[in-house]
C-alpha cells in the first residue's frame, strides 16, 4: 500500500472548506500549538467565541481580510498509516483554474456540498473538471450535517444524486464515497459520530487512510522523457554517458528495448543507474539515469519508450484545453506548448467544441474561448510529438499551453476529446453528437 | 573527451535495487526531477547555501541529480555576519569537498558603507534582502534555488515550486501562475527571474528522516550541546560579540541545540538534549512548536511578516 496519498478539495464558496482541512489538520495534531495560539488570537480579534479553524489554511492577508481562499494552498499532515500532501483550492467561481491545478496531481478529491442546500450547479462542475482530470476517487463530504438535525433522509438523497451523476461521468462503482460530516463539530472527521448510528461506513480520514491508490501507471508503457543528457569522464566513469530523467509510466529494467522518439531509433538499456547503485528496475515516478547500449544522438526533450509500445509521434491532434488565463483564445493562436521535457511552437487550428458548464454538454464551434472555460480543439505543433492520450496516461497525455510574449501559463492541455465523457446531459442536440468513448478515470 | 574531471563525491548509503518506492523516496525523485528541469531551460541558475540542514538536504539532492558530473551551478550565501563559527565552518567545508564555486553577498558590507543601516532591535534578517536581489541581478542568475517548504509558514504554503519574481525580486500572489501536473513553467522575460523551491513538499520531519536515510553531515549546532546563552523575548540566544547580551541579561550555560540556522540575533536556541539524529526525530516529531515559532522572532512580528517579505523579494 502506498504510503503517501496526493489529495484535492473542492466545493463551493461557504461549504466550509477551509474548516473542514482546518478539521483535519487539527484532529491529526498537525496544527502545532504556536499555530494554534495565533488562530485562537485572531479569532478573538474577530469576535469570535470559538477558533475559526479556515485561519489555519487561508494564508494571505487579501484571503484573510476577505474571508476567502483566493489560491491553492498546500497542506501536509501523516498520521501512523499515510502521509498526505493535501491541495487545498478555492470553490469561488473565478478561481476555477486552481481547482485544475490542485487536480491535476490528485489521486482522489474531497468535494464538499452543504447538508442544507445539497448538490449545486457548481458540484456538478467540479465533478467534471475532476473526471476530466482523471482524478481516480471521489469523495463527497455532506458538510454541516448537524444543521439538518443529522437527518438520514436528506443525506442518502444526495448521496444518490452526486453518485448518478459521477457514474455518469465514467467514475466505476466503488470509487465514490459519500461521508455525513460536520467540519465545525467535527462529526466524522477524524472522530466517528455519536449523532449518525445510521451511517456505518469509515470517517474521511478513515477513508484516506485506507483507501487503494494506484500512484503510478506501473503497467503502462513504458515512457521516460529525456531531461537532462549527464556526461564526464573520471577514473571511475569513462566518458560516462547518461540520459537523466523521471520516469512517467510503466517500468524499465536493463536489456529491454527502447525507441528514442521523435527520431524513431532503436536501442536497448545497458544500465538504470542512481547514485545508490545500479537499479534492475525502475518503476514510474522515480528519477533515473539510463544508460542505453548504442551511441545515438538522445537530447533534452526526446522521449524514451518501449520499443514494442511506442507512441506515433504526430503533428496535428485533438486535444482539450482549460483555459486559465484573461486573454480569450480564439482560432489561428500561435503557442508555445509543452509536453514532457520539449517545448514546441503550435497553432491553434479550430475550436470545435465548448463544454457547457450549466447544461453540462458541449456546445459546438464557439468563438472564443474564455477564462475557466473548457474546450476542444485541433492543435498543429512544429515539430512531431510523441504524445498518448490523456485517458491512458495522464503523464504524457498532459501539456501545457504557454504564452509566448510573455511566458504566462495559459491552458491545462489534455491530448484527446476526453470531453465527450463530460456531456452527462446530452441535451444541446446538434448532429455532432459525440457520444465517443467514455474516458474511465478511475482504474 | 580527454581531461579526466573530479569525482563528486557523493555519500552515499548501501544500494538496494529492490527497495520500495516509499513516501521519502518520492520527495527525493520530486525533487530530483525539479532540479533537471532548471538545469534544462535556464542559464544561470544558483543555489542559495548557508549551511542549514534545508539547504544543506537541497545541495545533496542537486549532488545525486547530476551524479556523476558535478552540480552545474555556484552556490550563493547572503552572510549577515551574524553566523556561528560552526556553520561557516561547515558551510566552507562542504564547497570545497564538492569543488563547487561559492559567491558571498555580505550584509556587514552594506552597512560599513551605508547602503544599509542596522536596525535597532540588531536582528539583520530583513536585510537580507537587497544583498540577495543585488547577487541575483549582479550575477544574472535566471534561477534560484532555496530550501523553503510549504509547511513552514502560512504564505510559503500558496507559493509554486517555481516561483516567478518581477525584475525587482518581488513576489505576486495573484499573479502567480497555475502549476499543473509535473509541468513546470520557468519561462520568464529578461531581467526576471525563478525562485525554485524543490522541498516543498517536505516537511520538518521529512527533513530529518531524509538526513538520517542518507546520513547527510550537518553543522554540530544541530546537536544538543552546553553552550553560555541568554533569555531574550522567550528565546535563547548565543552569548556572542554580536548578538549581546545586554546588561540586563544574564548568561548561563545550558544544553541546547539549533532547530534552525539563521540570523544569530533573532534565531533562537532550544532546550534539548537531543544529541544524535535519532533522538531529535523523536523530538520533532513529538514538538508542540513549529520551527520558525520556537526560534525566529522575525517571524513572529505580525500576522502577515512572511508574506510581506516575500513581496519585498524576500527568500
């Protein structure tokens, strides 16, 4: 079992986010008492009778004033069984790109809805953008459970709601999990509650304990992209020669055979080293430097494979942008994008499809594409790129799309139309219905 | 190739080829992985060393990146001049057992010339500042690497693992930007630059762990030792030249260690005596006080004192 679970929140403004990872931290004893004493401080600063647990996460003096979190924050805590690295992102509407980024690395997200007010327009989004992020598990935290009197009822009538609704955005039975919580008391945080006999399954944080995580594709292809070419020549290593990188899926071990893309050639791998000795395997997420048998011209950027399963390197594909920056996009763009180690120039060619975040359905050939928005679109790139879909492989399906006058981050690409999965309401009828394959983020 | 180069020495602990990928082991490929990325896409970049355990975790993890070539960057040490011996000491060794380049930015010469005025309280941590940004802008280093985790303090928990800062250092919270997947976006117009935070996922504990996994050598003041201290705003400070004590405050000699390495006249010490790595996992890990609460009064001036000196461009 993995001993370190990468986790996101998401949920609307005032579910009670912040004091729900406050909970959390606080229950674990995470929160150390210097901490503590400035959030008891600044409660009472604010009037408060009780310590306002959302000062332990929101970190900036605007979030503070405002009463709001305005960016990812990165919260750690471990108990005996897991550690955590918690990404913490803000439900306001226009903060939706940091849901994005908090999802981008999560192997499961906590979504919160209010008891009182149910599953939102907003939920349903989140849950979008979450399966298209292919975050592998849900978890729906039915929040301020003590305000509806611990009610039985309400609750498994949200449950049911959010979970037709995951299903239908391709989560397998099993991997969404519906948990009464009150982040204010504490009820089935960390601490089981007295109040809820009828809900029998694990806390949240029994949950994050416990739950399988399956950290890396280690069955996948195997895919290394090259970053760094290590060369010296010492007594010890004779014109040493390595290809350093991390690797993205599947696993290597000395002898199997490789292709170097984009340049198609073949070689196989002499040696998996590390400065603790040579490895004989290598498993994705862990940094290496391969050693290959043949002398061949390997740069920054090239993409190691197996031979038997490589990708096609290609210079025209489908993918689906979300769009994160103020400056619309609209057709014939001209990009940077990167994909692995290599940054390529692009043109965006059509836009040919927006994701209806209120119905739920894409919306065909729009003219622009604006902040927060989600859409498909062709890509035309200047040099070939080795890419798989971001359905098989959330590594090297994933890219960035980025400015070129002024380097900002401009989209989260995923290479493929994984949004046909998203349209859980096929209710625009247009005769380019896709009703493609359902992309399976969960395993 | 014909000239033979120097090994780096690495130390390094008995290889294992089948042992698992655990929590540890990810920070240390995260890591690693940050490391090649900066050395891919800029041109100069530096890594900030002072001889503290974080930083001292960050220039092994650069070693075992690029081993078996040497670490492609110079250091950099903004010195207040407020440093214990031991840690210079240690600081100097450790660049010359790597053969790497040392660049010195002296806050004691600002104030002998006046670019820079000691403040009254003594404590020369804010002033790291302008020497820092002059380094970086005297250099032209495009990348800056520190040893700063999110768990340390509230507003480092919202800065990226590359963190761009505007030409005058300064770092923009709203204006940072999105950090998706294992992607990073170092790209930056001239006169910018990228401070790259490779333990920021690490915490205190993770630290410590990391140190004695690969039996990493730190300064002694780590380790619980007797040393003449005196009591200042609740904090045990070195009796030294430059620290005080003042009249009114009497020295002892206690047994103490360093949980952090900074600024001697506001970098406290605390009763321990945890004398070897094991000891001292224990006791951070049964702590009730964050690092920089029980030791850095500097962080402790207002609610928001990080998150303003990182604006200022700040580490």
């Amino acid at each position: 079992m993995s001993d370190l679970l990468r986790l996101a929140t998401a949920g609307s403004v005032d579910d009670g986010k912040s004091t729900l990872v406050g909970r959390l931290l606080y229950d674990t004893k995470s929160v150390l008492a210097d901490t503590l004493d400035a959030v008891h401080r600044a409660s009472v600063d604010k009037g408060l009778s009780t310590p306002d647990l959302s000062l332990l996460v929101d970190g900036l003096r605007s979030e503070r004033e405002q009463g709001i979190t305005i960016d990812v924050a990165y919260r750690y805590f471990a108990t005996p069984k897991r550690s955590f690295v918690l990404a913490d992102t803000p439900g306001h509407v226009q903060y939706t790109r940091n849901t994005v980024t908090g999802a981008s690395t999560a192997q499961l997200a906590v979504l919160l809805v209010d008891a009182r007010k149910g599953v939102l327009e907003q939920t349903r989004r989140h849950a979008a953008v979450l399966a298209l992020l292919g975050v592998p598990r849900l978890v729906l935290a039915v929040n301020k459970i003590d305000l509806v009197d611990y009610d039985e009822a309400g609750f498994e009538v949200i449950a049911k709601e959010f979970t037709d609704h995951a299903t239908a955005l391709g989560y397998p039975v099993g991997s969404v999990l519906s948990i009464p919580v009150s982040a204010l008391v504490g009820d089935n945080v960390v601490e089981r509650s007295p109040h809820t006999p009828w809900y029998t399954g694990p806390t949240l944080l029994q949950h994050l304990e416990d739950v399988p995580v399956e950290p890396d594709p280690h069955d996948a292809a195997f895919r290394f992209p090259v970053q760094y070419v290590i060369r010296t020549n010492t007594a010890e290593h004779t014109d040493y020669r390595g290809y350093a990188g991390q690797v993205a899926a599947g696993t290597v071990r000395p002898g199997d055979e490789v292709v170097v893309l984009p340049a198609g050639r073949r070689t196989s791998v002499a040696r998996v080293d590390t400065p603790d000795g040579a490895l004989t395997e290598a498993e994705a997420g862990r940094s290496v430097t391969l050693v290959l048998a043949d002398e061949i011209d390997i740069s920054r950027g090239d993409l190691i494979a197996t031979a038997t399963e490589a990708p096609v390197p290609v210079d025209e594909f489908d993918a689906t942008l979300a769009w994160l920056s103020d400056k619309p996009l609209r057709a014939g763009a001209r990009v940077l994008v990167k994909h692995g180690a290599r940054t390529v120039q692009a043109v965006v060619g059509e836009l040919s499809a927006r994701f209806d975040e209120q119905k739920l359905a894409t919306v065909p050939a729009p003219q622009t594409l604006d902040l927060n928005e989600i859409g498909r679109v062709r890509l035309r790139t200047a040099e070939p790129l080795p890419v798989d879909d971001y359905a098989v492989n959330r590594r090297t399906g994933a890219f960035l799309v980025i400015d070129a006058g002024d380097g900002s981050t401009l989209a989260a690409g995923l290479v493929g139309a994984g949004l046909q999965a998203l349209e859980t309401d096929r209710n625009w009828g247009g005769t380019a219905a896709t009703t493609g394959d359902l992309v399976s983020p969960g395993p | 190739m014909t000239t033979e180069m120097t090994e780096t020495p690495v130390p390094t602990r008995q290889p294992s080829a089948t042992e698992p990928l655990d929590a540890l082991a990810r920070l240390e490929s995260e890591a690693i992985h940050i490391f090649r990325e900066v050395a891919g896409e800029f041109d100069r970049p530096v890594i900030l060393f002072s001889g503290g355990k974080d930083s001292t975790v960050l220039l092994h993890l650069a070693v075992k990146a690029f081993w078996p070539a040497p670490v492609p960057f110079p250091l950099l040490h903004v010195d207040t001049g407020h440093n214990l011996d031991e840690v210079i000491d240690f600081r100097d060794r450790t660049v010359e057992r790597y053969g790497l380049r040392l660049v010195v930015a002296n806050v004691q010469d600002y104030i002998d010339d006046g670019r820079l005025e000691e403040r009254p309280d003594g404590t020369r941590n804010p002033l790291q500042t302008v020497p820092l940004l002059d380094a970086i802008a005297g250099n032209r280093f495009d990348a800056v690497f520190g040893g700063g985790r999110r768990d340390e303090e509230r507003a480092r928990a919202k800065e990226r693992i590359f963190s761009l800062r505007n030409s005058f250092g300064q770092w923009e919270p709203r204006r940072q930007r999105p950090e998706l997947w294992n992607l990073y976006n170092g790209r930056h117009r001239a006169g910018e630059h990228v401070r790259v935070f490779p333990l920021s996922n690490w915490t205190e504990l993770d630290v410590w762990r990391y140190i004695k996994r690969e039996a990493i050598e730190l300064p002694s003041i780590y380790f619980a030792h007797r040393r003449e201290v005196f009591q200042r705003d609740g904090m045990w400070l070195t009796a030294g030249p430059w620290f005080g004590p003042r009249a009114d405050e009497p020295t002892q000699e206690l047994t103490i260690r360093y949980r952090t390495v900074g600024d001697g006249s506001c970098t406290g010490a605390v009763l321990s005596e945890a004398a070897d790595l094991d000891e001292i996992i224990a006791e951070v890990s049964a702590s009730r006080l964050t690092e920089r609460g029980a030791t850095r009064a500097d962080d402790r001036l207002s609610e928001a004192a990080m998150e303003d000196r990182k604006r200022e461009g700040y580490f």
